[in-house]
C-alpha cells in the first residue's frame, strides 16, 4: 500500500461502490420486474477481484466472462447508463436490449461480454490471444472463470492450446466456494485450483486473497506482465458472492447463514480497503462520503435512464442478423 498513491486507492473504492450499489439496486429492479429474464447473477462480494485485476490493463488489453458480468463491466469503464438500459432490455443497452444481464459488452472497451454456456466463453479467450500474438499486437487477455466451470473440457481445451501457442492469457479463477449449490470439495478432486496450471506446463500465478483490491493488483499485475512476452498464467482468487448463484436462489442466505455472515462483517472487500485509507490517511471520512453519495446518484440516474429508455422495435429486433 506504501507503493500506491491515494488518488489510486480511492478510484478503487470508488469503483467497488459503485459496482456493489449498481448490483443492490439490480436485486431490487429484478424482484419489482423491471429486470426481467429468468436469471441475474449478481457480483456482490466479488468487487476486489475484478477491480484489481482490470485496474492492470491497458485500454488496448482485452477482458472477457461469463454470466456475472455486469461489476466486471463496470470495472472496465463501462458507463452504468447503458449497462442498467441493457439490463432491462432497452434500446439504449449496451447490446441494443438484445442481450439482457447475461449478455453485456462493449467494443470500445475491448470488453467481449459475459456469455451464459458454462465454460463457453474459454475457447473464446483463447482465440482473442491467438489473434493478439498473430499479429503481435502485445495485448493481453483477461479471461475471468468461475470455479463451478473448471471442470468443463471447455476449460481444459482452453488452457491447453494457450500455453501450446503461448498465448497472452491471463486466466482467473474467481473461486467463490460452491459452484452453483455444489461445494467445491464436493466437485473437484484438486481443492486449490490454481494447481491445474501444473497439468499443461503453464505457470502458476498461485492463491491471492479476492477481497483484498490491493493484493490482487499485485499478483495481475505480474501475471500481465509475465503473458505479454511469454504465455499464459493461471491465477485462483478466493472470494465469496454474497447471493446465490442467481436471484432465484432464495435459499442461499439460509443454507450458509454462518459462513455468509464472517465474509460479509470480516472479509468485505469495500471495508476492507475502507479501514485501511482511514488509518494511513487522516481525515479522508469526508472524502470516502463523497465517494459513496456520487456512486448512490451515479446508480439513480442510471436507474432512470433504463426506465426512460425505449423497448427496441421489430426493425432492431431483424437487424443485424445474417439470414
């Protein structure tokens, strides 16, 4: 923390906040059906994780998820207005209300979207690194995993091409504990998941603590620096959702009740970084404040802008298709 400046720190906060208000006030649009769909995943608990990560890219460098994508679109600079039109399957979404929650991306970002098929967007990755080393751009790849996808051959395809052709990929693990309602002790036979790199001669970026922004600054930071000039790396960041796998799981809260309650109170990301701007800077409540209150507002007007925004027509619904 010594190494970073404060201005840095508190673009993380404000980033964390505002991914974490943005996820709130999806919950609640979705129970009022204004988010419609049959799923939302939502990324509360994970901010650290992605914030941290995206936070060692260029603008150039490319990022690429799955279904829990809407804090990793923010993270990468998305604005929240057309993110939340997207949400609600409006004209004004980042996918012209195509594609819903699921589904979000961004062309100027290099964002390549969140993606629903378990696993489907790995093969995915690994060819934007293909093209990134054909044509030696030096980009690099983030490719975010859930730890319930490790076990897909979408995932060991993946990983395996990329180190054969030593590609710019930095491969993350978001291990969160149980995949989808399965815990994962229950599901693989090798606990520590970074350990898989072993399996196709790729380096091992290890274990980092996913609710601390700083720590996983760090340890990307390396890896990103590692991939664009020899290959891939395999990080596992340990974090935890604080919903279930997607809204409709209305018995997560219930079945960890005990676990839930010592990640949110002792290992929450945004008080975790919170507590230590207070102790190295003094008097820097009042700014943490303002931070909050324009991330609250930044939320509303995206809030409103969703609901004020068109359905999309037949025409948009024909266009852009091949047949």
């Amino acid at each position: 923390m010594a190494t970073l400046k404060k201005e840095t720190l508190l673009e993380w906060y404000r980033q964390m906040v505002l991914i974490r208000l943005f996820e709130t006030r999806c919950d609640e649009l979705y129970r009022e059906k204004k988010i419609t769909g049959v799923y939302l995943h939502l990324y509360s608990g994970h901010e650290a994780v992605g914030v941290g990560a995206l936070s060692a890219l260029k603008p150039s460098d490319h990022v690429i998820t799955a279904y829990r994508d809407h804090g990793i679109a923010i993270a990468r600079g998305v604005d929240p207005k057309p993110i939340m039109a997207e949400m609600m399957g409006k004209k004004t979404g980042t996918s012209g209300g195509k594609g819903g929650s699921m589904h979000i991306a961004s062309r100027e970002h290099n964002f390549w979207g969140g993606y629903a098929i378990v696993g489907g967007h790995l093969p995915l990755a690994t060819g934007i690194g293909l093209a990134c080393r054909y044509n030696e751009t030096d980009e690099v790849v983030i490719s975010f995993i859930g730890d319930g996808a490790t076990n897909n051959g979408y995932f060991h395809e993946s990983l395996n091409m990329s180190q054969i052709w030593d590609l710019p990929v930095v491969w993350i693990i978001e291990n969160n504990l149980v995949g989808m309602g399965t815990r994962i002790e229950d599901s693989s036979g090798q606990v520590e998941l970074h350990k898989r790199s072993v399996a196709y001669g790729m380096k091992d970026g290890g274990r980092v603590d996913g609710q601390d922004v700083i720590a996983v600054n760090k340890v990307v930071s390396e890896a990103v620096e590692y991939a664009r000039k020899s290959g891939p790396v395999l990080i596992e960041a340990m974090t935890y959702r604080y919903k279930g796998h997607g809204v409709s799981d209305k018995s997560f809260d219930k079945r960890l009740a005990d676990e839930l309650k010592e990640w949110t109170e002792n290992k929450d990301p945004i008080q975790l970084l919170k507590r230590s701007l207070v102790e190295k800077y003094k008097g820097i409540q009042k700014e943490l404040d303002a931070i909050d209150k324009t991330a609250a507002a930044q939320v509303d007007e995206a809030t409103q802008y969703g609901l004020e925004s068109p359905a999309p027509t037949y025409e948009d619904l024909i266009s852009n298709v091949y047949v």
